[in-house]
C-alpha cells in the first residue's frame, strides 16, 4: 500500500496513510469444507529456518533475464530441458538466496518440484498449456495441496498442508507451470501491525532487495518481487489489497500487474478483504506478465469467490464484460503511439529523485507519439489518502474473512479459527512473532462489529466506507478522470526509491500511488522506468475496471522504448557512486506530500 503520514499517528481520529499501508496485498476466499482434525504440530525450533539446503555451486549465468519465449525456444530446439533447468534454478537459489548475500526471498522449495519437471519432460507435444515446463513461485499466502506449507509467513498455520489447490495454484498446473516454491513475504501481507518491517516475517525472517542487501524490498508480496528480480525462477505469483504487488515491483525492478478484483480468483488464498484483495504476477519483461496474466484469469465464475461474477467495487458489482482470450495479443512495442494519457503528479515532492525519474519517463512516452493531458488530478485525494474509509472496510472485511479462510485448514497449532486464537498465539509465543513489532490491526480489527451499518473505530460504518470509496475512487476519480479528459490511462511514480531495511523503526514510506485503484478494485500497471543511485523506480498504468488490454498495450510500449530494467548486482550495500549531480527542475516548487498512509498490503 501507500504512505500519506510520516509519522505515527495514534488510531484516534486519522489514520496515518503510513499506518494504512502497513497491510498490502492479502486476497480474499472462503473455501469450502475441512475436515479431520489433525492434530497440533510442534512449530519449528527458528522463526528464521531456511529451506532445505541445495548446492552450493556458483549460479549459472545462462538463466539471467531469460524469458518465457526464450525457454520455450530452447526446449524445442531440444537444448534445455525442465529437470535442467530447476536444478539451475535451485542452485542459483541455494548460492545468491539461502547463502553469499542471502536474499532470503524464498520460504520453501517444492520438494516434488523436480518430479514434477521430469514429468513434463516425458510428454510430448502438442503441449496443452501457455507455461508448459516454465517454473513459478507462489507467495506464501496462496495454497497448495502438496508438501508445500501455505503460512502468510506465520508460525501460528506452520503445520498440515492446505486441503485444497488454490484456483490460482490449480491453473498454473493447468497451464503446464512447475510451481518450485513459496515465497517470503511480509507476515499476514503487512496486516499485523502499524510498525512491521515490509517483507519480515516471524516464519521465515527479513527478505532483502537483489540490488542492495540492506535495502527493503517493500511488501507485502517481498520474495515474489525479490525472487523475480533475482533470476530465481522464471516469473513469481504476488497478491494485493493496496500496493503489495506494484510497490515490490517498484523497489524490486520488475513488470507487476495487480488486475482488476475478480478477474483472478482468490478461493484458496490467505485473505485481508474480499472487497480489495487481488492476484497478479511479477516478472521481468511485460511479455511474460502478460503470458503468467493469461493463464490464471478466471474466466468462468469460481463458486469459491463471488468477485468473479461482477465488476467490482467501482462498477456497482455489474456482470463482467467479455475477457479477452490471450491478453498476449495487446502486447505492441509501439504502443504508445496515439494513445491519450493523463499525467497525475498530485504525489510529487516527496522524492525528488524519484520525481526526475518520473519526469524522464513522462518524454519518452511523448516522444514515442501518445498526447499528454499534463497534469490531471485527483479531485479527492486528501479523502483517499486519509484512509479512513479504506481502513474502515480492510478491518471489517479482514475479521470476517480471516475466521472463514481459517475454517478450511486444520491439522495447524492456533486452537480455533478466529483472530481472537491468532492473537492469542502471538501473544504466546511473542519472542518468535514479535520481536520488532506488536499486532495492533490484529487487535483493532477485533474489536470492530460485524454489523455491515454499525458506526465504526472511525465514524464511519462499513457500507458507508464503501459508498465513500467508490465516490472519490471511481465515480468522482479515475473514472472521472478517464472519460473527463477523454483518456485511455493515467500515469504516476509508483513509490519512492528502497529505503534501508530498519527493523527498529519500521519502512520508511515517502509516497506511494496504488490506494486510488486499490479501493475500487482497478489495475495498475507498474514497469521499471529508471536507476537512482543503483536502485530502479518504476511507473504505474492506472485504467478502470478490466482496462488491463489498454494498459499491456501502453506497458510494454513504454518498456520498448525505454528499456529500463537493469539486472541487480546483490551488493551488501549502496556504493553512492551513481547518478550525477541532481539538477533541480524548472516547474516548482511543489509542496511537500506526505507520505502514504497505509504500508503496502
């Protein structure tokens, strides 16, 4: 999620947008029927017990930026096969994740994942599906029924596996995809306490950033940016509520695409609110976004997950429109060319190296032919970065949604399915859960009533939050916007630069763009757009309710013409030799923002 205040603010009257961004991206299921009670399982020794240790042997460059068309090119050609490839994949893991720098993106490699490749080696063509042999990592909120544990990075769920495939997960097998592991990620997708650390996790530790070690990766979907950006597999699987999925991309380097709520299912995934939670992919060129996109939308209704059925929040839950088949076929390295596109600097100020980025990237989309509307602005963005009403829907939402996805796993050590039994097992074992910080949205969101027209901590009620989302997210924002000045899709800096990983004092939030989109459910886009300094920043692709042809088209015009993804070093820390010096732009001066209110979920 994003940032509106720097500091902390108590959850009397404002919520800090800090303080909201502190819960990214969990999605929302309620899946059907557990049975059995297991039993409860010891938990582990460590909070940070890595995977199984693989060999130690230097990585193999010859996986480095390789993309999905590039593998299926060799595999035909008869030159790579999937068993060679996971092996390269898991040695790169074992020497640049779980040793040398440690990286520390990955939870757990899938035991059954070379079986698994030497399976699919033995088929042969036609094969039936667009990730035929290509390996995939999951973030650890999403289930899998094999020997994989499904966690949200919590010891509290460290036990049996998920009884059931989440539809996403079960897609991927559909489409030919090697799922190689689970990915760290900020514990509970950021939704635990104001004061986290993005990308920490009591199961598995801090998860770093691929260009400096120190630096954060952002959250909540961490490892699945890290990991991609890393050259750890071939592409990753994120979630988010609000800036979990476009702000590790951000920080991370890489293509994330957060689609629009209910074109990806979410049956099967650890939630925070059904009305914001979404699925989408990192990956490193939009190409490959747009492949992993392709093969995990829902295009029928999944009965696991309603959203699936209407448009969201921002359509008044209105049947679906017609999904393209392949949204492979948007791809266009000119397409920028003629498109009309809304230039949004209302978060500029903050970050002035990340403002010159964006600066940079706002004329070479002009210079490869689309017309600018410079600026437009957000009519209610005070009221967006408040967060109130926002907060006022993830906490309801979550306390409901938690205790249902809850209900489906068994066999795990909390000793009920409510979030009363997750509070009461941090509190337990709070050396292993809490160590830097506490669980105040835990907390707060269990005191909220579950009467949709009750008044809530904020003043509002649930269905007022979310008659007040869709006015200045949608109807009075984007959507305003959009058909106001007659544009296929508004641009803005996604977040500001990495900044050191500081466990003491928690992220440190500048700006962040994704909440105008994430209360109503819209997609956004982000693509590296440029360095400062050794770390990359991207641009963010806003559009409304299944815009995601429009914005694949404008993404990957813009990443053909700028090319700005450069591949991470792992250094331990920042050597300061980079850009020269900052030449203070000719438009100013624009005020200071603050930053984003709620950390990214």
């Amino acid at each position: 999620m994003t940032e509106t205040e720097n500091n902390h603010e108590s959850t009397e009257g404002r919520v800090s947008r800090r303080d909201f961004l502190k819960y990214s991206a969990g999605v929302a299921a309620v899946i059907s029927g557990a049975s059995g009670l297991l039993g409860k399982i010891p938990l582990p020794p460590s909070p940070t017990a890595s995977p199984t240790r693989i060999s130690q042997t230097p990585p193999n460059p010859s996986i480095e930026e390789v993309t999905i068309a590039q593998l299926e090119a060799q595999f035909a050609a008869g030159t790579l096969t999937a068993t060679s490839l996971v092996n390269m994949y898991k040695t790169r893991i074992g020497a640049l994740d779980q040793s040398g720098p440690r990286l520390n993106s990955i939870l757990q490699i899938n035991p059954d994942a070379l079986t698994i490749a030497r399976q699919l080696d033995a088929q042969t063509p036609p094969f039936p599906g667009l990730l035929h042999r290509i390996p995939v990592l999951l973030k650890d909120n999403i289930d899998t029924h094999d020997q994989m544990q499904t966690t949200a990075g919590s010891l509290a769920l460290v036990g049996a596996p998920a009884q059931q495939d989440s539809t996403v997960a079960a897609h991927l097998r559909e489409a030919g995809a090697i799922i190689l592991g689970k990915t760290n990620l900020s514990e509970w997708a950021n939704f635990r306490s104001f004061f986290s650390s993005s990308g920490w996790s009591g199961r598995g530790g801090q998860c770093n950033n691929p260009y400096a070690i120190d630096r954060n990766p952002c959250g909540s979907s961490s490892g699945s940016g890290a990991a991609a950006s890393g050259n750890l597999a071939t592409v990753s699987i994120g979630t988010e509520t609000d800036g979990s999925i476009v702000c590790p991309a951000n920080a991370n380097g890489v293509v994330g695409i957060k689609p629009t709520v209910g074109l990806v299912s979410r049956a099967g995934v650890i939630p925070i609110s059904h009305t914001q939670d979404t699925v989408g992919p990192h990956a490193r060129t939009v190409a490959d976004a747009a492949t992993v996109l392709t093969a995990i939308v829902q295009r029928t209704p999944d009965l696991r997950d309603p959203a699936t059925s209407t448009s969201p929040l921002g359509k008044l839950g209105q049947p679906r429109p017609a999904l393209p088949a392949d949204y492979r076929v948007f791809l266009n390295p000119k397409g920028l060319k003629g498109a009309r596109i809304g230039v949004v600097r209302d978060f500029e100020g903050s970050s002035p190296h990340a403002d010159a980025i964006f600066d940079s990237a706002v004329t070479a989309i002009q210079n490869a032919g689309a017309a600018l509307v410079d600026p437009v602005s957000f009519p209610h963005l005070a009221n967006i970065n408040s967060g109130l009403a926002e907060f006022t829907v993830l906490l309801f939402d979550f306390k409901i949604d938690i205790e249902n996805y809850l209900k489906t796993r068994t066999g795990v050590p909390i000793t009920s399915p409510t979030l009363q039994a997750l509070i009461d097992f941090n509190n337990a074992h709070a050396d292993q859960e809490m160590p830097f910080f506490a669980q105040e949205i835990f907390d707060l969101a269990n005191t909220f009533s579950s009467d949709p027209n009750a008044t809530q901590t904020f003043g509002l009620s649930y269905n007022e939050s979310l008659a007040i989302d869709r006015k200045i997210g949608a109807t009075e924002g984007i959507d305003k916007l959009l058909n106001d000045n007659n544009l296929d899709a508004l641009i803005a800096g996604t977040d500001n630069p990495a900044w050191p990983t500081d466990l003491i004092n928690s992220d440190h939030f500048v700006f962040g763009t994704s909440s105008p989109a994430a209360i109503v459910g819209y997609p956004i886009i982000n693509v590296p757009a440029g360095m400062t300094f050794g770390v990359p920043v991207g641009i963010s692709f806003i559009g409304t309710a299944f815009g995601e042809p429009t914005l694949i088209k404008l993404a990957s015009g813009f990443e053909a013409v700028t090319q700005a993804r450069q591949k991470p070093q792992f250094l331990q820390t920042l050597p300061f030799s980079g850009p020269p010096p900052f030449k203070v732009r000719g438009r100013g001066p624009f005020p200071k923002r603050n930053a984003p209110l709620i950390s990214e979920l």
